[in-house]
C-alpha cells in the first residue's frame, strides 16, 4: 500500500491560510483557513453558495485567491497538479464523444505524469465491462464512474471529488463508494463535496463545514454532532397538539403528525421530565443524538441566525 505522503511525515495535504475570494462585492471566500492531513477522507459540506466549489477551485488552481494562501502538500496548487499529485472530478464537463471508455482512459493516463496501466483503473473504478462502449453513450451513473476513473488515471495522492455520485442511483452509489474505500486504503487523501449527508455520515474520517465561505466547523464525524448539542426526542401521545407541547423547556423544534411528536432539544433530560411532570405518558419514546444532517442543519441556522441578529444591532446603531 502507497502511503501518499509527499511533504514529509506530518504535513498536511491541503492548508487554507486565510483564503477569501471576492466577485466585486460577493465574498464567496472569506478568510478561510483549515487544515486536512494526509491519508484522509474528507467531508466538504456546506449549503448551496456557501463557497464550497469556489475554494475547490481555488484548491485545485482554476482561480486565484483574491487574498491569502492555498498550498497542496506545500506547493502552489499549480505546481502540485503538475507534478502529479493531484487527482480530481467536478461537476461541469462532458466525456468525448465517438471514443470509447477505454480509449478515453488511454488517453488520460498518457497526459498524467505518474499514470497507472489503463485496466488497473479500470478495475480500481468498477468499469471494466463498459470498457470498450462508447463514452458518450452511457448511463448518468456509468458516466460518474468514467469521470471517477479520469480522477484515479494516474498515481495521484490526493482526490477531490465534488458532488461525485449526483446521478448514480443507490446501486452505482455504492459501488462508487466501494471504489472509494478502496482508494483510501492505499492511503489517499479524499475530499469529496456532497450533498448527501448519510455518505458523509458513513465514510468520512473528518468533517468540514463552511457558511457563506467561512468556517464553521471541522472535525470528525462524532465532533461535528456534538458541536450541534442538540437531541431527539421522539413518542407517541395521542390526542395531543403542538400548541400544548410549545412551553416545554430547551424546545429547538418541535413537530406533531398524527399522534407522533418529534422534538429537537438542547437538554433531553430537562424536556423530557417536563413532559412527565405536566402529566403527559407519552408511549414508544426514543432518545437520540441528532444525525450528521439535522446537525449540519443545525449548526448553518444557528450560523444564519446570528448573522441575522448581528445585522439588527448594526442597523440599530
């Protein structure tokens, strides 16, 4: 197994010192700075225009940082790609047309400056039995493999994947995924942006959140949850209203269907045995940590939230 490592033992693969991007007076980038290590798999999450594409960008040398510094194993991202080291799959761009899967591959492995042996990415991507149809003719999902194995053409040490498995559906989902697993077994370091959340939830060794192209959080997985602070908090009481439920203490949101009720809480225990006490016996109870996507949804809103109370003092003065 390769160990990817091109900066010495320790640096890091990718580092934002300070990083914004501006378009006149939209600040899609502002004053991001973040680390990813080596050897891992990353999660890129934040809502559509929170910047995630534009530092992709910027990451992978398509645009230039109106201020601050990205560097990819130490180098400038330019120099980096050119070496070799960087490997990557957006979501714009076509396939040739009137070539075939394998001779699309050939190709590429020819421009990249470490290339593998074309069916050794033809196995590494799942797609050696579409290898001799034509590239332009395939499936969305089968077209998402083929862009995957562009990305994986050569011995790079670093893949940037964004919103990878738009288009695939559960099935191909799963055997891209596999096909990723296996990337970072050989110790690779993957970022991927995507959208859907459980991925994230199930691969990722660590999580980054960004809101309106600054930083929110970046940790694991379990961090990410624990920064939201929140639980669920899910019964059935029959006969009950949300209007009834509303003064309970710690009540982040609260949802009643049918006789089922859904409360997210900040304290569980508070809520919880304030239900007891105002005489209700709520029936089939679950106690939960948010998900990775209530939690990401959390952690945005507080974000949006406090942009929206700082901007009332501000008109205020």
């Amino acid at each position: 197994m390769t160990t990817g490592v091109r900066g010495g033992p320790g640096s890091a693969a990718v580092t934002f010192e300070n990083v914004s991007k501006h378009y006149g007076q939209v600040k899609a980038v502002n004053e991001l700075s973040l680390e990813i290590p080596q050897a891992r798999t990353v999660a890129f999450l934040g809502p559509n225009g929170a910047g995630k594409s534009t530092s992709i960008d910027m990451l992978l040398g398509l645009r230039k940082p109106s201020s601050g510094t990205v560097r990819v194993f130490g180098k400038a991202p330019h120099d980096a790609i050119m070496a070799g080291h960087v490997g990557a799959m957006l979501q714009s761009g076509g396939l040739l047309s009137d070539v075939t899967v394998r001779e699309l591959l050939t190709l590429m492995t020819k421009l990249h400056p470490r290339p593998l042996p074309v069916d050794e990415v033809l196995k590494r991507a799942n797609i050696a039995d579409i290898a001799e149809r034509k590239a332009d003719k395939l499936s969305g999902g089968q077209t998402q493999r083929v862009r995957f194995a562009i990305a994986i053409a050569g011995d790079s040490d670093l893949i940037v994947l964004d919103e990878p498995t738009t288009g695939m559906d559960v099935e191909n989902r799963q055997i891209f995924w596999a096909a990723m697993k296996a990337q970072a077994e050989r110790g690779k370091t993957i970022l991927f942006a995507t959208h859907y959340l459980e991925e994230a939830d199930q691969i990722a060794d660590q999580v980054i959140v960004i809101n309106k192209g600054r930083l929110l959080a970046n940790g694991t997985v379990a961090d990410i949850k624990a920064q939201a602070g929140f639980q669920r908090i899910s019964f059935r009481l029959p006969g009950v209203s949300r209007d009834q439920l509303l003064m309970l203490p710690n009540v982040v949101s609260l949802d009643v269907l049918n006789d089922r009720v859904q409360i997210q809480t900040s304290d569980s225990d508070k809520t919880f045995y304030s239900i007891i006490d105002a005489g209700y016996r709520p029936e089939d109870i679950e106690i939960t940590a948010l998900g990775l996507e209530q939690a990401f949804v959390a952690i945005t809103q507080q974000d949006n939230g406090a942009d929206a109370h700082a901007e009332v003092v501000e008109d205020a003065r």
